[in-house]
C-alpha cells in the first residue's frame, strides 16, 4: 500500500508572524520556514506504519514554488521513500490543493492520503475533507490513533466530548491532530541519503481536474496591540473600574 | 546518564567546518573553488544557516570580491552602500558631533544582515558541493589516538532534563576528517577546550571580549536614510565603561540599531541591556524609532583582543579561524573581513599541505595579522576611561602603530570589583516607554527555543558558589550581564538558589566569560535549538 502524505512549506512556529506594512500579505522576507507541524506529524505517522509493515511506500507531496523541494527533501531525510513537487504559485485555496490531492491519489493509487488536520499558516482546516469528498472515500479527521487491520483503518479522533473512535473503509484519507505521535529528529546521516532520493516535479495543469479558484484576498492587518494596564489597589476599585469602563 | 552505549555511526571527510558563519562558510567554499575533489562539511547548530549570526553589520567588501567575483551583480539579500559617515558624543539629551575616525570612514563599504548574507553564501557554498548540516550542535571534540582532533562528534537529540534517552532518542554520529576547522565564533565552546588542552594561549594576552545587542527596526516611513551609518559614544555609559552604539539605516524603512559594552567592566551591578535600552530613549534614537516596530532582537558577545590576545591558531588536527581565533579589528569595528579572508587563507593552506601544520605562521604573516598589529593599542588605551582611551587612539592612529610599545590585555572576569569596594556612578538614567519592556519582551523577539526537558546547557561547576560567596561578593551579576534573563536567584522550600531558565538562551556567551569564578561553562544544547534571528 501506497501512503501519500502532503506537507506544506509554512512560517515556523517559533518565528513571531508580521504583517507586511502594505496589508498585502505576511511578512517571509528572511523568516524561517519549515514543514507544517500538523504534516510533520501526518509524516511520522506513515513512516511508523510502513516500519510496522502495514505500507509499502511513502510519498511526500507539497504544492508551490521551487522553494518548497527544501520541506521535500526534510521529508526524504526523515524516512520517505520519494517526493512529489507540483508546481504552483504561492497563494493557493483548499479546493485546489484538495483536488491535486485527489489526482495524485489516483495517479499513484494511494490506500492512504495522510495529512496534517490543518496548516498553522492559513488555519483552513478543509483539505482533507474536500480531499475525501472529491475522491469519494472515507476520511478520518483528527486523529489521535491509528491502527490498520488490512482493508479497514481504525481511527481514534479527537472531538469536542472526548474521543471518539471509527472504523473506515480503506483507500480513505485520515488528518492528524497534535497528539498522534511525537516526530523523530532527523539523523544526518539521512540529510545525505535523502540526496539520492527521487524528487518528481510535475506541472499543476499536467494533473486532470484541476481548476484553480483563486479568491483574492483584500486586506490584511494585525490584531489592535493591547493597551496599557493599570494596577488597581483592591476589588472595591477593580469593580469600580470595571463599572466606569462599562464592562459589567 | 543511562545513554546507550553503543558504537556511533561515522562519516568520513577531508575536511570539517564548524560553524556556518562567514570564516566557515568563506572556508568551505574556497576549499571547493580549489579542489573540487575535497569531501567538505560544516556543522551548523542553529536550526537554519544565519539563524544565530548577529552582527551590526557594516562589510568592507575586498574579502568578498575575492571569494565571490561578481557578487555585486546579485547581491545579499540585505546590502546597502554606505553613503554617509556620523560620528556622536552623546549626553543624556544633549549630542555633539566628532570627526569620524579614520578606521571607521565607511566609503566603499556595504550595510548588511550578517545572517542574510550567511544564508547567501550557504547557497553558493552547496551549489559548490560543499554538505551543510544546520541544526546540528558539534558538541565534543574527536580525538585520534595519537591525541590530534580528528573531527567533531554530534550532540545527541533526545535526551531528557535527567540526561535519561527519550523515545525519540538519536545517538548523535562522528564526522571524522583530517583536519577540523573552527569557525565558531567569539567564545565557541570547543575552540574554549583546544585552547586549554593545547596552551595556545601560552604565548599571548587573555582574550578580552564585549557584549552586542542589536535590534531591527521597521520605522515609520521616511524616518530611515538609506545608507546613512551613525555611531555613538558617551551617555548612557559613564566613562570608564567602554562601549557605544550603532545606528544603521538600511532601506525599506528599516534600521539596525545596537549597543556594544566592553566586558572589562568594573560595575558589579551593570546591566549591558539597560544601557543599551536606555541608549534608544536619548533624543536623536528615540526620534528616529518612535512609532516603529521590532522585527527582530538578540545579543552576541564578540572578540576585542585583537593582535596581544591572538592565541596560536593551529594544533594537530585543526585550526582557527574568525572570532573563533579573535581576528575581529575593534578601531574598524568589523570582523566580517577578517572572518572572510581568515577562511580563504585557511582553504589554501589546507588545500596546499593537507594538514594543519604551518598556519599559525601563515595567518601572522598575512594582511589579517597586520591590520590587527597596526591599531593593537587603541583598545587597549580605553582601560584608563573613554579621555585617555581617545588620546591614545589619536596618537596610535596617527604613527600607524609604529610606536615599539604594545598595551597588554586583562581577562575580563578579574576586572569585577567587589560590590563593597565600588563607588557606583551616577548615570542619569531614566523611566523607559520604548520596547521592549524588559529582557523577557526582548526574548521573544529573537524567537529562541529550547525544548526545555534537556539537560541544561549552562553549567554551574559549583552551585554553592553562587548561593554564598558570590551574592556576598558580587551580589550575582549573572542576573544582570545575561541579555535573556536566563539566571535568577530565587527562594524557594529548598532555601535560596540558582535558577536557570535555559530555554531563553540565545546563545551570546556572555556569562561563560564575564562570570567572577569562571564556573560557568556554556555547551551546546540540543542541535537546532537557540535564537531564530531574523536578518540580524
């Protein structure tokens, strides 16, 4: 079986994220970037399941620009088997990259497309359900734990009540949530052999059913910065200042 | 520890670089540009090339000419020429201006982000097959059996604050190569034990070192002159501190702006970063950044020893270069060229004999050391106040050096004076409303990160130090001289002790250097932690 994971290049969780001065966009002149934690996890996941002998290849896939064969080869370097760049512009919408991951899948007649619940960038959380209801197969979101029993998958989900566990007919496609798994380091060794490993560039058009809808997007701005505190002596004035401000 | 004992993997090279800065870089691609057989690494701890480099930074560009023809045409990301000189004594809201000194006119030269154009030259270096491994620490020396370095061991990932294996455990690998080269900048924690295990400072001064803290600026429109390059002495320090600022203005409305302290200082209850936020309030700074915004902030320390200081630079097995070595000119300001040209002439050496052997020699008698030998006493001079500092730097600058005298140098962790033998100055200092608030809000914006459940890598050797003979003496000036408030005296049910907060280190080097007892000794935490600086 064939796992199909996708990893999007997005600004590292550390970096402090700024808006750029023209309201155009987010600021990436010289900030980090890296795999999108969610995918990292989506990643180790697969990798963990071929090690256990339930798959037979990885793939890694990533949409964009030429920039992101640095997040492919992170992903080789951590144990895939092969990488997969389509090539696109920089701004791209769920539905877009939903059906390039339908295409892939049925090009490379994946059992499994395995994603990350939803980028840190964009927070859309929709490709993998758009991914599934345009494939028309099973999906797993959220997942929390992941176990294969040949022709069906059985997914632990993280809801708002609890946990909630299914069992879905495979191919499906199944997004990770924060706790599936804790990601390996990357041995150095690897970053080399990850070198040799085949990296696929294919254009978006090449790929059938692939329309692009692109909404523009008007403006962007940071959140208000928080105003100055006051230090207040006791309830009595806390209540007080509440009141005047017309907040209670 | 329960570490698995195991045998490390290696890796074979010719030649390992540690340090992906610009002597390591300038090294690594030379070496390829020479013989493009040679099988060349550098091991970069940060999680990404540029990541950790901090510097002001204003580059003379000869170094860079040699290395890269035609850089011009497709420059660093960040470079703008240099258009205009300023040089400023400063009151506390009073400023008169000097005639630049000689060293420091800047004609010809280019601002850049040192991180920026190490990223830049990364590129170049792997386009010329050079492997670059970031987020990899070089944590401890391999020692052949004869006793030479025979390369560099990797950290291991993975390991958990009681030093025991986690589940995502990696033994880190040996890169073995013939000969070893030390770009790790100012105070790098291997070079450190080379210089002890092999005396190569037998022969010359203490190393004496200053701390830099830097922040960029995003200014309101209009308020930056592309080009423009200030420096300041005088308030906020008093003067028998040396130190001053820089003022960088880039384009884009973007400045760089920062404070350098001398680490020679004598004020036990001195705090680098409140001069240096202080600094931002006089007049003509505050005019300048008010309504802007931090993109990015950080602290190094940085080599002043200059000529006198210069430990051997070569033993079996390796060699130094850079701020590694301490090539950095103090009169000029800059490193970048010396880090650059310390590099090359290391790459030809080692492409020419394949050994270590003959660089000591090689690097002394080449521009790099004449260049530190003229205006070896001008810092130096500072050690009796800013006056007599200028006097001298006067008269050295104008023989050139030639006068047969050379001032000595003084470690800088024996200049602390005892907190009952000092007579604190008066420094004028006032209420701050510029950010960052405090060393806290001044972390963030270097965006560091330490997985905090690893084992500290700033180690007390003696913690009972700290709890008694320190806070008698010196009153614990590490809560003060870090630029991260990563050490902190706290009370807790188990009494009085040394809090270190690790996970805010961004990794300047400071307190392994200024600290009294000299117990303090920095290692590298796990590969591809530490600062994430933006175009610093």
């Amino acid at each position: 079986m064939k796992i199909l994971v996708g990893i999007k290049r997005a600004v590292d969780y550390n970096v402090r994220v700024r808006v750029k001065s023209d309201g155009s966009g987010v600021e990436t002149d010289g900030v980090k970037m890296s795999v999108n934690p969610f995918d990292e996890i989506a990643l180790e996941e697969a990798l963990r399941l071929k090690e256990a002998g339930k798959a037979d290849e990885v793939i890694v896939v990533s949409i964009g620009p030429g920039d992101v064969q640095q997040q492919l080869r992170t992903g080789l370097a951590m144990g895939a088997d092969r990488a997969i760049q389509v090539e696109a512009g920089d701004t791209l919408q769920p539905l877009t990259v939903a059906q390039v991951f339908k295409a892939l899948a049925e090009r490379e007649g994946a059992g499994i497309v395995f994603l990350g619940k939803q980028a840190i960038d964009d927070d859309s959380n929709q490709v993998g359900q758009m991914t599934a209801a345009l494939w028309g197969r099973p999906q797993a979101t959220f997942a929390s734990k992941v176990s294969l029993n040949g022709e069906t998958a059985t997914v632990t989900r993280e809801v708002d009540a609890g946990l909630e566990t299914i069992e879905i007919d495979l191919p499906a496609v199944i997004t990770s949530d924060l706790r599936l798994n804790e990601p390996r380091f990357v041995k150095l060794p690897d970053i080399m052999k990850a070198k040799r490993k085949p990296l696929d560039v294919i254009a978006l058009d090449e790929l059938g059913g692939v329309v692009g809808v692109a909404p523009e997007a008007g403006h962007h701005a940071p959140p208000e910065p928080r105003g100055r505190g006051i230090m207040v002596d006791d309830t009595a004035a806390l209540v007080a200042e509440l009141k005047n401000r017309g907040l209670v | 520890m329960s570490l698995p004992d195991a045998e490390r993997e290696i890796m074979e090279y010719d030649v390992v670089v540690v340090g992906a800065g610009p002597a390591g870089l300038a090294c690594a691609l030379r070496l390829k540009q020479l013989d493009a057989d040679l099988m060349v690494a550098v091991i970069e701890k940060a999680s990404e090339v540029g990541a950790h480099i901090l510097s002001g930074a204003v580059i003379e560009p000869g170094p860079l000419d040699e290395l890269v023809p035609g850089w011009r045409d497709a420059p660093p990301p960040i470079c703008v020429p240099v258009e205009k000189d300023e040089f400023w004594y400063l009151g506390k809201a009073s400023r008169r201006k000097l005639p630049t000194p000689p060293q420091q006119n800047n004609h010809g030269n280019f601002i850049v982000s040192l991180g920026a154009t190490c990223q830049w030259l990364a590129d170049k270096a792997e386009a010329a097959g050079v492997d670059i491994f970031p987020g990899f620490a070089a944590s401890d020396i391999h020692f052949t059996d004869e006793g030479a370095v025979g390369g560099v061991i990797i950290g291991d990932m993975g390991v958990d604050l009681a030093g025991e294996p986690k589940d995502s455990y990696v033994q880190g690998i040996e890169i073995h190569a013939r000969t070893t080269v030390l770009g790790e900048g100012c105070r790098g924690h291997l070079s450190k034990q080379l210089i002890r295990r092999f005396e190569l400072d037998a022969d010359s001064d203490p190393q004496t070192y200053a701390i830099g803290m830097k922040e960029l600026w995003k200014v309101a429109p209009g308020k930056s002159t592309p080009g423009l390059v200030q420096h300041t002495l005088g308030w906020p320090l008093d003067s028998d501190i040396y130190g001053g600022s820089f003022i960088y203005h880039l384009d884009e409305d973007r400045i760089a702006l920062g404070y350098v302290c001398g680490l020679d200082y004598a004020d036990p209850d001195f705090v680098p970063f409140e001069a240096f936020q202080q600094f931002k309030h006089h007049p003509m700074v505050r005019e300048l950044i008010e309504g802007g915004e931090i993109i990015s902030s950080g602290a190094r320390a940085l080599v002043e020893g200059g000529f006198q200081s210069l430990p051997k630079v070569e033993m079996p097995g390796a060699v130094l270069i850079g701020d590694a070595a301490g090539l950095l000119n103090v009169p000029k300001i800059k490193g970048t060229h010396q880090a650059l040209r310390s590099g090359m002439l290391a790459a030809g050496h080692i492409a020419e004999k394949g050994a270590a052997e003959g660089f000591d020699a090689r690097l002394r008698a080449s521009p790099v050391m004449a260049e530190l030998k003229k205006v070896r006493n001008i810092r130096p001079g500072f050690n009796k106040g800013l006056w007599r500092g200028l006097l001298t730097a006067a008269i050295e600058t104008l023989t050139g050096g030639a006068l047969p005298r050379t001032l000595r140098n003084h470690a800088d962790h024996e200049e602390l004076e005892k907190r009952a033998e000092f007579n604190p100055p008066e420094r004028e200092w006032g209420p701050r409303e510029l950010p960052p608030r405090d060393r806290l809000a001044s972390v963030y914006f270097a965006a560091t990160e330490h997985d905090e459940d690893q084992p500290v890598h700033l180690k007390i050797l003696e913690p009972d130090v700290c709890t008694e003979r320190c806070t008698e003496e010196y009153g614990n000036p590490c809560t003060r001289f870090c630029p991260a408030a990563v050490y902190e005296m706290v009370e807790d049910e188990g009494g009085r002790r040394l809090q270190i907060n690790a996970a805010n280190c961004v990794h300047c080097k400071t307190c392994d250097i200024k600290d009294p007892y000299q117990i303090i000794n920095w290692v590298t935490p796990e590969g591809g932690a530490g600062p994430n600086y933006q175009n610093l």
